[in-house]
C-alpha cells in the first residue's frame, strides 16, 4: 500500500473539499507517488490525515473512479489503474457544482432507477427487504437528529440497485457515488435547519412509498414512485434555487 504523506490541501469551501481532495489525490497519481497497482490509504487514513470527513473522501475516490483513474476491488481496498488510451464515459464531479449539471444528473437518474426499482420488486429477497427497512430506520433517526443524511440517502438508493441482482446497476450507481445525491453537491438549506428537515421529511416519505412498494413486489409501483422521487428531487432543487437567488 502506498505510505501517505502529509497533505497540503488548501481547503477553501466546504462544498470543495472533495474536489481538493480529488485533485490532490489525481496530483500524486501523475507525479508517479502512486503507482499503477497501489493501493490508496484507506478512508480512516485520509479522513486522519487531511482533516476532513467520510463523506468527503468517499466522493473524491467516486470521482477518481469515475475518472478511470482507480478502481475498488470488494473487502480489498481502492488500487491505482494503469493509464488507458481510451477515454471512458465519465461524470466529472467537478462539474457538477451547479444546479443546471445536478438536474441533468438526476433526469439520468430517472430513468435507470425507475426500471432499477421496478426490478427490484421482482427480484428481492428478505435480505434486501431487511437492510432496505434498517436504512430507512436509520436515516429517519438521522433526520430526527437534524443531520443531513446523505450517507444514508445514497445507501438506500444502493440497496435498490443491489435488490435488482444485476451488477450493471450497482456497478453503475457504485460510479456515481455521493455525487448521485443532489445535497451532497448543492448546500441546499445549510442555513435553516427546519426547512432542511421539512425537505428529508419529504424525502423520507418518498423512500417508504417505493420500499412498499418493493415489499409488495409490485414493480410498476415501485417505478411510479421511484420516478415520482426523483422528479420531486428535480422540481424541489429548482425551487431551492430560485429561493436563494
């Protein structure tokens, strides 16, 4: 495993924290620091190391995934990939800092996770139900608790993808990480706690009607009520900012 050094993040703003990190992390990858085969510190490691949180490290090695530039090998770590000549398909969360890129990623969003819903209700076993219905359980305590959640938000969608027993759809989410969460990139109500929580509420309400659904293996509700989150997610960013223009 590669040794890590100490960082020299500037860290300016909290929502550039992983875009830093990212950087930095891309930085050491091209002066040849990490090499082809090496695996990355650890999440413990680098939230030690550069001060910051999970959630933070997480997105940036999302985006160095999505780059090509690292790939996760299960109950192993994250190791550096040799450069390709291909230019693969990438969302680069870099740019996905204003509303305009994260509605364009939530219509993508809607019409694979409509049909990754919908499959789940057809595939799903009592596995899945169980870690679906312990993850609404904690991120309904986590709203309760005034936290934002996203950690658990993105886990919920995970789960979905995971209940359709087709690893497309998990490798595909697991590509998108944090970045799939639309408050995980645009500071929506960081200033108001209880319009912060009236929105999970909503939100929160919308992941029970589409895990009913899943429980009751109904998959063109599951899709009806998946497309109907995520489509509120969409109308509930533009209003957030048209408010806080």
């Amino acid at each position: 495993m590669a040794t890590l050094t100490r960082p020299s993040l500037s860290l300016e703003r909290p929502k550039s924290l992983a875009a830093q990190l990212a950087k930095d992390l891309t930085d050491r990858i091209a002066r040849g620091d990490l090499k082809p085969g090496d695996k990355l510190p650890s999440e413990h490691e680098m939230v030690a190391s550069y001060g910051v949180s999970r959630t933070v490290v997480r997105e940036a090695v999302s985006s160095l995934k999505s780059a090509g530039l690292v790939s996760a090998r299960q109950g192993v770590g994250v190791f550096v990939l040799a450069p390709s000549a291909a230019i693969p398909f990438r969302i680069d969360a870099q740019e996905l800092d204003t509303v305009k890129e994260v509605i364009s990623l939530l219509e993508l969003r809607i019409s694979l996770e409509s049909e990754a819903a919908a499959l789940a209700a057809i595939r799903r076993t009592d596995g899945h139900i169980a870690r679906l219905r312990d993850t609404l359980d904690a991120l309904t305590r986590g709203i309760a608790a005034h936290e934002d959640a996203v950690d658990l938000d993105f886990r919920f969608h995970q789960e979905i993808a995971l209940a359709t027993d087709n690893r497309y759809f998990t490798e595909l989410f697991n590509y998108l990480g944090m970045v799939a969460i639309p408050r995980a990139r645009i500071g929506m109500y960081k200033a108001d706690t209880h319009a912060r929580t009236a929105y999970l509420q909503n939100v929160n309400r919308e992941h029970q009607a589409i895990f009913q659904a899943i429980v009751n293996q109904d998959p063109d509700g599951a899709r009806a009520a998946m497309r109907l989150h995520l489509g509120n997610s969409r109308e509930r960013l533009k209003a957030a900012s048209v408010a806080a223009s």
